[in-house]
C-alpha cells in the first residue's frame, strides 16, 4: 500500500523569523490523521531568518535528528556541545532523561533551511546522547547511504530504535529501487528538486508512505535529495 502525502497538505507556521511546514502533527498544528508513521514522529522543514533560532529548551525521550539543506546550524546543548551543522552533515541527539538545547543561524545574512526529525525511542529513560559526522557527495551522490540506523554500520549514527535513514543525491536522469520487507514500514520525503516514484509525480516537501513490503522504483527529473526511512511496523 502506498499513500501520498503532498506538501501543500503539510501544516505551516510562519513566525515572522522562522517559516515552517510540518508533515506530521506538531505544536499548533494538529491532524488527527498525520500524528506519525510508525515511529517517526516529526519531519519539520524550518527555514530560520539570519541571526534568529530556537533558544534554550528542553526535551525528553526523544531521537532528535538534524539535516542541513542550505546555510548553517549552530547547536549548544547541556551535555556540553557546542557546533555548526553544515549540508552534508547529520546531528543525532538523543533525549533520553532530559536535555537542554538552543539552535541558532549561524549566518548574520544569510536563511539557513534544515530538516529536524523526531523518532520515538525503542525504551525511555536512556542516558543523553550525541552524534555528528559529515557524508561526501561521493557516498551520497545515486545511490542509497545508510546515514543512521538502530544497528548502525559503515560510519552510520545510532538511532535508538529499528529504524535505517538513507540519503540519496539523485542526477537528473537517474533511477534508483528500494525493496524491504513485508514487515516494515518505508517513508520517502523528498527534500529538493523532483521525482517520478512509480508513476507519480513527487516534488520538494512531497512524501510517499509504504507499507507491505511494496518496492519503490524512483528516477529523477531534476536533482533531487531524498531521505528514506525504512523502519519497524
């Protein structure tokens, strides 16, 4: 079974310094028929104006994950962190029994537009944690890279749940499949540029739900990055 979900359909909040779409429901939006998909809890696309973020906060059993489009993302949080996260490099930051962070434009001119991911945890109650590792065109450019995964390999973050992140960089012209199991749940958000997915039409902020173990055939009309989660039911 397979089910669009369209990003005109995405809940929107626009504070003036930050501009967001939310495909699931989130703070002041709420869709009793998009509260998640498996345990995938959020997919905020957030573009943050020059100077302007997200201060200190807090949040508990959560798998908070972090992937920059465009500009910089400055991170601080209670465990000690202090970073940048630029395009190509994913943050993972695991809740656990509390953590406070803030999140700020590191650029005083330019927007900075990132994906913040939300997982529920396998178990509540695990010690706070953090990740960060940058992905080269290379690894990332026609072809599926596991970025994170709940059995991490191949220089992938943890993610404390069953759930496996890939991220592709597709040319234009290019195809790539994805086939799972019957028993697991797969989540395709298109992140820029525009695809065909069997025979739809999928353009930046789009995603396709799967479930029956369905195979995805993909091929790129534009360049296009694409995040795919593949996860437990």
């Amino acid at each position: 079974m397979k089910t669009i979900r369209r990003s005109t359909e995405r809940g929107y909040a626009d504070h003036g310094w930050l501009k967001s779409r939310h495909t699931f429901s989130f703070a002041g939006y709420h869709d009793a028929a998009h509260m998640g998909y498996g345990p995938l809890r959020v997919i905020n696309e957030d573009r943050v104006a020059p100077g302007q973020g997200f201060g200190e906060h807090g949040h508990r059993d959560m798998e908070i994950l972090s992937w920059v489009l465009d500009g910089e993302l400055q991170h601080k949080d209670s465990m000690g962190n202090g970073t940048v996260i630029r395009p190509g490099e994913l943050q993972r930051m695991t809740a656990g029994t509390g953590v406070r962070h803030s999140e700020f434009n590191a650029s005083r001119d330019r927007p900075v537009h990132f994906l913040q991911i939300w997982v529920i945890p396998a178990s509540e109650g695990l010690a706070p944690g953090y990740e960060q590792r940058a992905f080269t065109d290379a690894e990332l450019t026609n072809q599926w890279h596991l970025v994170a995964s709940g059995k991490p390999r191949d220089g992938a973050l943890t993610i404390h749940q069953d759930v496996d992140l890939h991220i592709a960089r597709l040319q234009a012209g290019h195809e790539l499949t994805h086939t799972t199991r019957a028993d697991r749940l797969v989540w395709l958000h298109v992140a820029r540029g525009r695809v065909h997915v069997d025979g739809d039409v999928l353009e930046a902020g789009d995603a396709i739900a799967s479930s029956g173990g369905a195979a995805l055939a993909l091929r790129a009309d534009a360049d296009a990055e694409l995040l795919l989660f593949d996860m437990s039911a």
